[in-house]
C-alpha cells in the first residue's frame, strides 16, 4: 500500500476476536479502529472514514445487519461480515442488505487476509471505473441498465432491484451471450472470492427472473445452462 493507511473498522463483542483481528491488520499496515457493541459501529463508521468495516452479526444495542442496513443508506463503504452462524440463509441476508462478503468463525488470519484484500480490490477498482470514460448504459434485448444511476428498466418502467440483484443483472448484460458459470458470478458480480455455497447465485437468479417478469420482460432471457451455470441471451 503507498500513500495514506487504509483504514478499518473492527466491530465485534468478544474482545478476543477484536485484538486477533487488529493485531493481524496492524501488521499488515491498516490503521485500526475497535468498538463492541452496534450503536457505537454505527456512529463511527458514519462519522468516519473507513475503507472498510468488518461487522460481527451478533451485537450488542444492535445487530450486524441493522448496522449494515442503516449505513447503506449514506454510504458503500465495503463490509465483511463475521458471524459463528454459518448458514446459506445468513449468508444470502447479509448479501442483500447490503454486505460485501461473510466470514464464518472460527477463521484463520490468512483467510481473513485474503478476503480483505480481495474487497479493497474490488472497492478502489470500483471507483476507477466510475472516474473512467466507459460506457454509462447498457441496452440488450429490451433492458437498459444505467450504471451511474446504478438502475435497470424495461419498456414498462424501472425494474425493482436489490443491489445485489443489480450487481448479478450487470454482470450477465456485461457479457451477453456468455456462459457464466456460479463460481463467475460470485467473484464478477459481488467479489465473493472465496464463499464456496454457489447455492446463492442461484436464489438471486430466481429473484432476478421473478423481477423481470413483473416488468413485461422475458425471464427465460436469463438462460440456465445446465451442469455450468448461466446465459444472458444477446439480441438476435
């Protein structure tokens, strides 16, 4: 890293996991702030400015994901989730409100590591490709996606999406015609570089077409390609 520290947000109510984790992020040269109940979280990281935030689920005053869902609304700061609860329901909600990616406990500093990395990544790459000259909106087969305005419509208006529903529809339009296989969708679309349950990608999909079809358009133009994963069909 050059220039200015990253910084991180460490919130979790067993003071073990907060002194693991800032210790190891220390090494690794981010600047570290620690609080342990979810009032607090939320007031820093408004009031701060973090690079990223790594949220226990299970808080004192107030969870993870109502941390997460209160933030989202004035900021995309990247958060990694960490929660003892590991299962696929717990996972899709925290994709939906708003999380980045979810770490289960117990987990392993390398682990942890990686995964950071892979969300500052993702997060400055992001940012350039919103200071870049590409393209702002995409149209294939009667759907039009407005990236800056992060938003997608169909001939009967403004289709409803959650960001993550937005983020899988993106990435599909980006490479219409494509075969796309779980694993793709989960690293292209959401940064979700190491989640091995690709179970998600396919309740996202079922939404997006549910979607889809409440705004008149084709939900079979999201093409499932069976033993691999998916398709958006290009114009003919």
């Amino acid at each position: 890293m050059s220039g200015q520290p990253m910084r991180v947000l460490v919130v979790d109510d067993e003071h073990a996991i907060t002194e693991f984790v800032s210790y190891n992020l220390k090494r690794e040269g981010y600047e570290v702030e620690v609080t342990h109940d979810g009032n607090s979280a939320l007031e820093m990281a408004l009031n701060g400015s973090f690079d990223l935030i790594i949220l226990d689920v299970m808080l004192p005053g107030m969870s993870g994901f109502d941390v997460c869902q209160r933030l989202r609304t004035q900021s995309d700061v990247p958060v990694l989730f960490l929660s003892a609860r590991d299962t696929e329901i717990d996972k899709v909600v925290g994709l939906e409100i708003g999380g980045d990616d979810y770490l289960a406990k117990p987990f392993g500093v390398k682990e942890l590591n990686a995964r950071i990395k892979a969300l500052l990544r993702r997060s400055i790459g992001a940012a350039g490709r919103e200071m870049s000259d590409s393209p702002q909106v995409i149209e294939v087969a009667g759907v039009t996606l407005d990236e800056a305005g992060h938003r997608a419509h169909s001939k009967k208006g403004e289709i409803a999406l959650t960001p993550r529903e937005y983020e899988l529809l993106s990435c599909l339009m980006r490479n219409a015609g494509k075969v796309l296989s779980r694993d793709d969708l989960l690293q292209d679309a959401w940064g979700w570089e190491y989640l091995v349950e690709t179970k998600t990608v396919d309740t996202h999909v079922k939404r997006l077409r549910d979607k889809l079809e409440d705004a008149g358009v084709d939900a079979n133009l999201v093409e499932t390609v069976r033993g691999y994963g998916y398709r958006f069909k290009a114009d003919n």
